[in-house]
C-alpha cells in the first residue's frame, strides 16, 4: 500500500488549500503505525532572501521548512521510515519533473531510495490528478508506478 484513503483525501486538500503554492509533506511508517505530516513549504522565503541563487518560488518549486525537516528526522530516530514523500504541481500534470529527480537525487544516488513520490496536479484550483514515482535501480532512474490506496492499485 502506498497511501490510504483518508492520506490521499489529506494530501489532495492540502494541495487544493495552498493553491497556487506547491504543498508537500511526507508519510512515514513503523511497523504497521502510519504518520501523515503535512509540511510547510519555504520555497518563498528562499527565494525573498536570494532571488538570484532560488529564482522560482512556492507557485513552481517546494523546500520542505527546516522546521519540519527536523520533525522527521526525530520521527526517523524514533524508528519511522519515510515511505511517501509528496507535493504538488501548480496548474500542470502529475508527472515527475527533471527538477524533482534532481532534488531527489544526493551523489548521484536516490535520497530515499524505499519511498515512493507521490505528484498531485492542482488545475485552477481542483485536483486534474495523482500519480506514483519510485527509484528504478536497473533503470537508474524514477519510473511511473500504480498507486496503490488501501492496498488496491489503480491504473499508472
């Protein structure tokens, strides 16, 4: 299972209530316990500090906050995992951005090589979409995959 239904209702309005800012967030999982932390995304506030070195802002990028980020790194000491890692594309599709990849990417190797990304497509301010990435090691690179909620997998 990749995310539950109630996640996938969480994500989608979140995604629907920052519109036009990207939302993101992160599912993490421990031995059958699911924690769902929606994240706040400081894109803008990289970019007003230095627009030069971060020239895009929350409508076309996402930085999960330091804040949060700490969040999950005490999660992750306390034996959580990070299974999904998601967010949102602002009035485009539901795809994996080469942009994504190479946030994803540290060394040339996957960050989180387990966790599956999850993309929601916000269009004028209703969800257009989801769609499911995860790390291909044969391929090198992030493939399209059925996203699976309650165990049941819909079509890629």
């Amino acid at each position: 299972m990749i995310l539950t239904s109630g996640e996938v209702e969480r994500i989608q309005a979140q995604a629907v209530a920052e519109y036009p800012a990207e939302s993101c967030g992160v599912v993490l999982t421990r031995e059958g316990e699911r924690r769902l932390l929606a994240c706040r995304n400081g894109q803008n506030d990289l970019h007003a500090r230095d627009p030069e070195r971060h020239p895009r802002d929350a409508r076309t990028a996402y930085y999960i906050d330091p804040a949060d980020l700490l969040r999950i790194g005490q999660l992750e000491g306390e034996g959580f995992a990070v299974s999904v890692i998601y967010h949102s594309h602002i009035d485009a599709g539901a795809y994996f951005s080469e942009t994504d990849r190479r946030n994803a990417m540290l060394g040339g190797e996957p960050s989180y090589p387990q966790a599956t990304y999850v993309v929601t497509s916000v269009r004028e301010g209703r969800v257009d979409g989801m769609a499911a990435f995860r790390w291909d090691p044969a391929q090198r690179d992030f493939a399209p995959i059925a996203l699976a909620v309650n165990g049941v997998e819909s079509a890629r």
